[in-house]
C-alpha cells in the first residue's frame, strides 16, 4: 500500500507502539490514583506533556490533554464564553475544518452572534476586513494555523494582535501544522492552540490544548479534578505516552526538515504538470504545508480516480473525509470560489515522513496512465 492520506491521520510509527504497550499492560493504574503503581503513569505524562511543550514551544503546565483535535476545538470555545462571559461575539472563516464550523453553528443556534470571514482566490484572509469585524464585544478568533486540504498557512502572528487589540482571546487550529512545521506558541502570541496526536504519528482519540496561563478553564465538562482542574475524565494514558513519544520523534524530524519528502511531492508535482497539462494546484503562490499539495484535473471526477487509485493500493484524498467513508465535494474549495466542476476534479497528496521517493514514482506513473483514461470518457 502507499499511503499518502496522511493529513486525514498517520500511521502509528514502532516507537510510538512501544511507548504504548506498557500502558496497555502491567502499568495499568489510573494516574489520580496514591499508591506507587500509579506513579509510572504520572511521571510518563509529566515527560509527555515536556515533550509536547517542546513541540510547540509552549508551557507544559498549560498543556491539557483531550480526546483530540475536535475536542479542544470545542473546550477552546467554551473558555472564550468563560473567561468573557459578557462578550457575544465570535470570528472564524469559511475555510476551517468541520470542528470549528460545527462549533460556530452550535453557538448561533444559542443566541451568540458568528462572523464567518471569507478568503480569496488563494485561500487567503483579508487581514483588515478581519480587523473590521472586531469589536469590544468579539470574545474570541478562532482561525487554523494551516487548512487540512490545501496545507495553505495563515498568518497567525498578526491574527493574534488584531484579537488582541479589541481585547478577544485568539484560538489557532493546530492540528494540522504541529509536527509538519515548526510552531512556537509563544512567538506567534496565540491564547489557545489546538493540537491532535494522530495528525504526527500517535494513536488516535488524544490530543491537547494549550492554553494562556491567566484563562480558567473547569466549567466546560462537569466530572473529576484531573487535568489540575481544567478537563474531567480519567486521562487516556496509553494514547498520551503515545503522542509524547511522537511530539519528541517529530521535534527531532522537524530539525532534519522536510527538504526530501517536499522534493519527492513537488516533483510528482511538476512532472503531472508537463506530461499531463490541464492540472491546476491549488494555492501555487502562497506558502503551504511541507507535505500537502491539492491538484485539480480538467476533465476527471476525483471519486472515479480515488476508486482506481485505491484497486492499485494507493490511498488518497479529495480533500476532506467524511465519516460515512464517502467524500464530500471540498467546502474549502468552494469558499475559495472555484466553481463545481473543478471542485469535484480534486485531488489530494499529502505525505509524511516515511514517504519515498519510489512511491512518488509508482503514484506518478498512476496518474499519468489513470488521468488520461477517465479524461477519454469525459471528452470537454
Ligand atoms: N482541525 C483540523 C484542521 C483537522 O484537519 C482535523 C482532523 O482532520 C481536526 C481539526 C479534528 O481533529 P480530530 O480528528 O483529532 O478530532
């Protein structure tokens, strides 16, 4: 199999299994727990939480460990209501993940008013209509550091100031940059950060958030004292030794960089562009995820070319999934203005660490023989 879906998750790599296993095992013991059995695992969650800090430059003691990326998503919200409990307003954009669209469909539904600012042609805000919206009643921003379908990235420092200039809390989605970028919480000057372990290399189902160390954060989810107060429920130890031990294996590829696997997608890129002509990528000129690259093919239907793709064992994207396992027409490409027919001709690639180069070459020769075919039943 090649599998180069690795923005809908990763696989979980052998040392990140092993970091697992013991707490699958003998260490079994709810960390809350006061008897020396429980100590292994409290003392493996304080190296996780290290481990994540160190991933996204960011206080360990302001990390809280969740079920993962849609969960913080959503506690990021409710602190906002929390900590500004007179202020109704709230700021995102057309182009976030389904996690935070939801969140701002849930919140008109409660009476809170929700701007949805929309990006340009190339996927970008407009910074000063953004400044526009806010006033002294905006609780909160809440806009990705980077967009799961086109890897296209925001310019989170200056949205951070202009949150911070009407006095809002700003919430950067995380998900998809932490591990593929690197990311200081505390340089870009963001209240609340997002993050999700499957994204780089963890189990599924843990995740986190970081926030400023002033905001209260315990009314959100009714239960038990764990998390120092800030998220109830027994902590999901094996997933947390998993994403410690996949934040300190990608801080170290991070170091590497991503040079070789961005060479091996650009180059599949570059080569479909001159053998094939009529394939347009998407968000070209602006800076992008080391290992995301959206394309889109005149002439072909992304579901028939996924379907051939997948009897040759290669694993690919339209964009986003759905939980039905079909995939829904992209609404990032729409908010962008592309018109239907290009919208549904999408195709995502997006690697990860243990891309090769020899699959880049078996997914181009792919392409350049599958492309043609459904092009020829498609005459345009
Ligand atoms: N935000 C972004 C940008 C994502 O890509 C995803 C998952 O695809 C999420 C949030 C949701 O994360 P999780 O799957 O951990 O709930």
């Amino acid at each position: 199999m090649i599998y180069w879906d690795n923005n809908a998750t990763t696989p979980v790599l052998p040392e990140v299994r092993e970091a697992v296993l013991p707490f699958l095992g003998d260490s079994f013991a709810n960390p809350s727990s006061p008897y020396g059995a429980a100590r292994e695992a409290s003392a493996m969650m304080s190296r996780s939480r290290e481990a994540l800090g160190a991933l996204i430059d960011a206080d360990p003691d302001q990390l809280v460990f969740t079920s993962g990326g849609t969960e913080s998503i959503a506690m990021a919200w409710q602190i906002a209501v929390q900590n500004l409990p007179h202020r109704t307003h709230f700021i995102t954009t057309s182009t976030e993940h389904a996690a935070v669209l939801e969140t701002a469909e849930l919140f008109c539904r409660r009476g809170l008013s929700v701007d949805v600012l929309p990006v340009d042609r190339s996927g970008c805000i407009d910074l000063e209509a953004l400044r526009g919206l806010c006033s002294e009643n905006t609780a909160l921003i809440s806009m990705m550091a980077a967009n799961n379908e086109t890897g296209i990235l925001n310019p989170v420092t200056e949205i951070a100031e202009i949150a911070h200039e009407c006095g809002a809390l700003y919430h950067c989605d995380g998900v998809q940059i932490a591990g593929k970028h690197s990311f200081s919480v505390g340089e870009a000057s963001v209240d609340l950060f997002s993050v999700s372990g499957h994204k780089f290399h963890a189990p599924k189902g843990i995740g986190a958030l970081y926030l400023r160390p002033d905001l209260k954060a315990g009314d959100w989810l009714p239960g038990g004292d764990q998390e120092f107060g800030r998220r109830a429920g027994t902590e999901n130890v094996p997933g947390i030794a998993g994403m410690g031990k996949a934040a300190e294996l990608a801080e170290n590829f991070l170091k590497i960089g991503w040079g070789e696997q961005t060479s091996i997608l650009d180059g599949v890129v570059s080569s479909l562009k001159t053998s094939l002509g009529g394939v347009h990528e998407v968000g070209e000129a602006v800076e992008r995820l080391p290992n995301t690259r959206l394309l889109l093919f005149n002439g072909v239907e992304s579901e028939a070319l996924l379907a051939l793709l997948d009897m040759e064992g290669v694993c690919a994207s339209s964009g986003s999934a759905c939980a039905s396992g079909s995939q829904e027409p992209s609404h990032v490409l729409r908010a962008m203005g592309y018109e239907e027919d290009r919208v549904r001709s999408a195709l995502r690639l997006s690697t990860s660490r243990l891309s090769t180069q020899k699959e880049g070459e078996r997914v181009l020769e792919l392409l350049n023989k599958l492309i043609p075919r459904l092009r020829s039943f498609n005459p345009a």
